[in-house]
C-alpha cells in the first residue's frame, strides 16, 4: 500500500488541524540530544517520522524552550506540536508517553561500588556536580540540600549562552576530566553525552522525594482539544514503535523500566537499561 494511502484516513482526521498540509513542530535550535538547527537532535527524527506518517510537509518552527513553553508556542499557535514534554503536562493535550527516563548518577569507573543513592554518605565527601536551570539546580538537588550538602554543589547551566553549542555537556566533561567527582543529570543527557566515553550511569534513588519525582514520562503535545491530532500521534508511535526504539538505543537514552505498558512502551522497556 502507498504511503499517500496509508496516510488517508490520519489526513482525513487531521486535516483541519494541519492547513495546507504541513506540520508545524516548535524546536530548540541549540538543544541536543533533542533537538538543533541542523534537525541532529532525536526530536527532530521523530517529527520526520511522524510527518512522513502523516503524509504532510515537516514545518520546524524554531523556539528556545524555556520558561511559558505552551504559552509561547501552541497557545500562541506558533506550532501544531511540541515533540517532547513532560506527560500530563498542564496547558496541552498529551500523547501516550513514547519514553520514560530517570535523572542518574554520572561517574568514573573506579572498580569501587558505584553512588546509587541520595543517601550515599560518600556523597558528603564529593564534589557533586548538577545543572542549573534558570538560577535553581535540578530536582534532585532538593535531596542533597536537605541533607546539609549544599556546600558540596557545583552548578552548570543547563541552557548555557546563545553561542554555545550544546551547554548541557559540560557538566557529562566536568565528571570525565576530573573537574568533579560525580554528577546529577537528566538521564537522557547524560546517556548522549557521555557515550564516547567510559563513564557509568547508575538510576538515582530514591525515585521521589517530598513529592518531587525523579523519575518522568515524555510525550508530544498539542493545543488543548486538539484531540484529532493527538490521536493520530499516539497510533504513529504504536506503529513506528521499531523506529521509535531505534532512535531511543542511538541516542543512548536511559529508559526508566517502569515505562507506562501504552502503544510502544511496553516494547520500549524490555530492552531499556542503563550503562
């Protein structure tokens, strides 16, 4: 079957959404391993798959995502999509999760035991680096500091400046050149750039504290009652689910275990697992 026919029944749902046949999908330019302006990130694959799916032209609509995301982007109709949020994620319509990842440990393999907890009294004795994310420090930060350890941080810009290219690494190079002897990071982020390298990731637990979670869900997004849309996304990534494990195992993303059992998850988790 041709793919203009595989793709009628999506278009038909779809096409209200999608004038002149073209899928609009905000992007970072300067945001591996998700996305950047030369379409290298994971996020931008992801669209190529799903507008080829849908049989429409690829629109990337270039945006930093930082601060009022939805708000900049879907609500003020820049985009019809954002690839990668949070699942549930307030202000738009989500799809069934199409990975799950956890913030880790970043190490050097030493032959010791390595840091698999927040708890870890060797913790007290380390410089631990973490990213910064506007002038606070990732979630997990919320740990160490309620541990007395907040002396023992060193903070990296997670968007660094306008003419930096990939600003998370630099906290993935602190741990591998000795600038710090261990580090917090997205799991994602840490997978990517570390991935030439000989350093060991290890899941952060607990998972959660004082309800602050360490652990998500990503989905796409799209406006609020764009359900035609989100619908038709959810049925690409249960059908593009090779695909879409191909491009999570080439990005070298942790894949968090728990993984929701949605469309492809439950094929994602069975070969997910951390280095």
């Amino acid at each position: 079957m041709s793919l203009a026919c595989r793709s009628l029944p999506l278009l038909l749902a779809a096409g209200a959404l999608l004038p002149a046949a073209t899928l609009r999908v905000c992007a970072d330019p300067n945001s591996l391993p998700f996305s950047n302006n030369r379409s290298e990130g994971i996020e931008n694959r992801l669209s190529q798959i799903v507008a080829r799916d849908l049989g429409v032209q690829l629109e990337l609509v270039w945006w930093p995502q930082r601060g009022h995301l939805i708000k900049n982007t879907l609500a003020a109709n820049r985009c019809d999509v954002l690839m990668g949020v949070p699942s549930g994620m307030p202000g738009a319509l989500t799809t069934a999760p199409w990975y799950s990842s956890t913030y880790v440990f970043v190490q050097r393999r030493s032959g010791a035991p390595p840091v698999t907890s927040l708890m870890d009294d060797r913790l007290s004795s380390m410089r631990i680096g973490i990213h910064m994310v506007g002038d606070g420090y990732a979630p997990p930060a919320v740990v160490l500091g309620r541990r007395g350890l907040a002396a023992r941080l060193k903070g990296y810009s997670l968007f660094g400046t306008p003419d930096q290219a990939n600003p998370p690494a630099r906290l993935i190079e602190a741990v591998a050149h000795g600038d710090v002897d261990i580090a917090i990071a997205w799991g994602p982020l840490a997978g990517y750039f570390s991935r030439h390298s000989d350093l060991e990731l290890t899941p952060v637990s607990p998972s959660s504290y004082l309800g602050v979670p360490f652990t998500y869900s990503i989905s796409a997004a799209v406006r609020e009652g764009d359900t035609a849309l989100r619908d038709s996304l959810n049925a690409i990534f249960t059908r593009e689910c090779s695909s879409v494990h191909s491009l999570l195992a080439e990005y070298a993303f942790p894949l968090e275990a728990s993984t929701e059992d949605t469309g492809c998850a439950s094929a994602l988790q069975s070969s997910a697992s951390l280095r």
